[in-house]
C-alpha cells in the first residue's frame, strides 16, 4: 500500500488555509472602504509628499508582513491596509499615566512609512493633541461614539483608579471619573487597545501600596483589551496591531497576558545582540568595570531579559537608534505585569531563591514562560478559525477583485 505524502498534505491544507484567509482579508477591506469614510489626508498624495519612494514603500510591505507572521503573498493586503489606515477612527484616552506612552508614539519616525501613517491617522479624541478644550472636546468624543458604534478603536494610556470611588481622578468639564469614562467608551469600540503597560497592568500607578486602587482596563471594564505592553510601549507594536485589525477585522493573535503574539512571542533574552557573551560566563559585576565597557552581558547587573517577552532587540527605540542594552542598562522587564514591584531592584538581578521555588536557572524558567504562551497561541488559533469562517459569512457579498498593488 502506497503511504500518504504527508509534507505535500501539509502544504496543500496551508495553501488553501492561506487563501481563504487572503480572500476573508480582501471582504473586510471592501467592507472597511463602504462603510467607514474617506480619509482626510490621502495616503498617496503625503507618500510622495514626505518623499517617500515605491521601493521604500515596498520593502517596508514585506518587513511589516513578516513581522506580523504572514506569508509573503499579504504583502498586497499589508499595502492596502496601509492605505485604509485613516478610515479608522481613533479615540485616544488618558487616565493615570505619565503621557511618556504618548510621546514615544509621536517618536515613531521610522521608517519613513509609519511617519505617513501617523500623519494620516484619523485621532478624533486625544487631550494633549486636539485644538478643541472644555465641551467642544467633550462633544467630539460624544460625536464619535455615537456615529462609528462598534467601528472605532479605542486607544487606552494609564491605569483606572477605583479608590474613593474614582474621585482620585476627573477628567474634563463635566468632571467625570476615569473609570465612568472608560466604561462608558470603551464597550463601544470594536476593539480595546492598551498603550503601555499602566493601561494592560495597573503597573506603575499600582505599585504597592497602591493608595487609588489603580487596576488595568480589562479588569475595571470587564472586557477583553490588546495589551501594546512597555513603558513607554514601541509605537512599531500598536502601528502593526492596527493594521492587522484593519486587514482582518479582528484581534491579532494573543498570549496569555493579551499581548500580541507577533511582537510579544519571544524573550527578550533570546533576541538580545549579548546573549553570546551570556552563554559564555562574560557578565558585567559592576558599573565601569572592564566587562561594561567590552559591552558584556549585564545579567549580573540587574537585566530582567531573561525574565520578558517583548522585541525591543528588534525593532528597538528613537527612529531605531538603540534600546536599553545596547545603551549599556539592563532591561528592567517593563513588558511584565506589575513589574516595579516583582522586578525590583531593577539594577541588582532577582535572587534565585526566589525564581520558580529556587535552584532553576533562567533559561529553564523561559522554556516554561515559552509552554504558557504556545498554550495560549494554540487556543487562540482555534478561535480564530472558527470566527474568521463566521465573519466572512457576515461581510457583504463582493465580487473578488484582482489585487495587484504592490506587487
């Protein structure tokens, strides 16, 4: 009897997987381009305007696609989404936080693309940037909730503070409370996204003691959030996250902790340019010493890599000059929950002791850190099968046309 060709099963099934899923990606955009507006700058016209060239434009497609996990045919669809990424309304809320998370999106300069689509994104509500104050303000975010009903995103920067009822914090002239707000909005928007980890953990404005009751947005609301972790978080992560829900019509896969797969799914302990000297013993034992300045490992010296998922190695901070360790400082774990209580003292490394019951090394913690999040991968994928067949069943009927930008 002749045994079945398993390799060529295989990629036929992820063949078909991958077109059903191109087409599925194809309806939402049709969808997408009937059903919301125009955008206010076109994304062809500040292309050419910011000098921004084909090839450019096409090699950032594929750095995008890859970085999301997909194969290379989506690079069309990446380009498309890139064009419909001002159709989306934006509503950005501020609660208990520092605006750094703010900042370092607006720092988001390269490549050249993103700083297109920041220039094209459709922010209807954001305190720091609008012109409008009082209740003009408060009349666009009303104005906006209202006309995109579950078409929107809402974008969440800082924790909500429970205590004294939320009277620790009020925002704006009718002088609610963080909490009334953001469950007022945020059960409205098609999806919850959490910049920085104040807004996914509680984290800094939840540090013990914790006077105000700060919690993070999914546990005030109840609802499910995407978590674009860090402090400040990368704006690489939330640009990618958007354009996934604008091709897809639906969350990117996500851990355990509601983190994005594609840009939480490793250690940053396995993508760090000093890992080898790690593997060789090479550690720096105090600031100045020699292994500082041959750029050795800084486990010894506090770096909390081993200990988080995130991809700071790889895409890394300001126009992609640098991140932390490659300035010469540890990681402090910022992509982790409550990470200035359990990652402390950030500049001395976790005692032992006190990691997974003792006596187990850091790699040995990463491969069970590595089992929980492939847990969650696989659950989530499982989902997404069945939800993306009942999606397509919801979009409108569209005839399939020849996608051929970019190509």
């Amino acid at each position: 009897m002749r045994r079945p060709n398993y390799p060529g099963e295989c990629r036929r099934r992820a063949r078909e997987q991958y077109k059903n899923l191109l087409e599925h990606c194809s309806l939402h955009m049709d969808y997408l381009e009937k059903e919301l507006p125009e955008p206010v700058e076109e994304f062809r016209d500040v292309m050419k305007f910011r000098g921004v060239s084909r090839r450019e434009f096409l090699k950032w497609t594929s750095i995008m696609t890859a970085a999301l996990m997909l194969p290379p045919m989506f690079r069309p669809m990446v380009a498309r989404a890139a064009e419909n990424f001002g159709r989306v309304p934006i509503v950005w809320l501020s609660f208990a936080e520092c605006t750094g998370c703010l900042e370092g999106f607006l720092r988001t300069q390269y490549p050249a693309v993103e700083d297109v689509l920041f220039e094209t994104i459709s922010l209807e509500y954001q305190e720091n940037l609008m012109a409008a104050a009082g209740y003009q303000a408060e009349e666009n975010l009303d104005k906006c909730v209202a006309d995109f009903p579950h078409k929107f995103i809402c974008v969440v920067e800082g924790a909500i503070q429970r205590g004294l009822n939320g009277n620790f914090m009020r925002i704006g002239a009718k002088g609610k409370t963080g909490i009334e707000i953001v469950r007022e909005v945020a059960p409205r928007a098609a999806a919850v996204i959490c910049m920085g980890s104040c807004a996914a953990f509680g984290n800094v404005p939840a540090a013990r003691p914790n006077p105000t009751e700060a919690i993070g947005v999914a546990e005030a609301v109840g609802i499910r959030t995407v978590n674009i972790a860090g402090c400040p978080p990368n704006g690489v992560n939330f640009m990618g996250t958007v354009l996934y829900y604008i091709m897809f019509g639906a969350l990117p896969p996500l851990d355990s902790l509601g983190r994005p797969v594609w840009a939480f799914g490793k250690r940053i302990h396995d993508l760090c340019e000093r890992r080898a000297h790690y593997d060789a013993s090479e550690f720096v034992e105090e600031w100045g010493d020699e292994g500082q300045r041959k750029g050795w490992c800084l486990y010894k010296a506090g770096c909390k890599g081993p200990y988080t998922y995130g991809n700071c190695p790889k895409v890394r901070y300001d126009e992609m000059i640098s991140w932390p360790v490659m300035a010469g400082h540890g990681c402090i774990g910022c992509f982790e929950p409550a990470f200035w209580d359990t990652m402390a003292p950030l500049e001395k490394p976790l005692p032992e002791a006190g990691i997974a019951g003792g006596g187990t090394t850091v790699d040995q913690v990463g491969l069970v850190l590595t089992g929980v999040t492939a847990a969650g991968i696989a659950a989530h994928a499982i989902a997404s099968s069945v939800r993306h067949r009942k999606e397509i069943g919801k979009l409108p009927e569209e005839k399939k046309k020849d996608q051929t930008y970019g190509e």
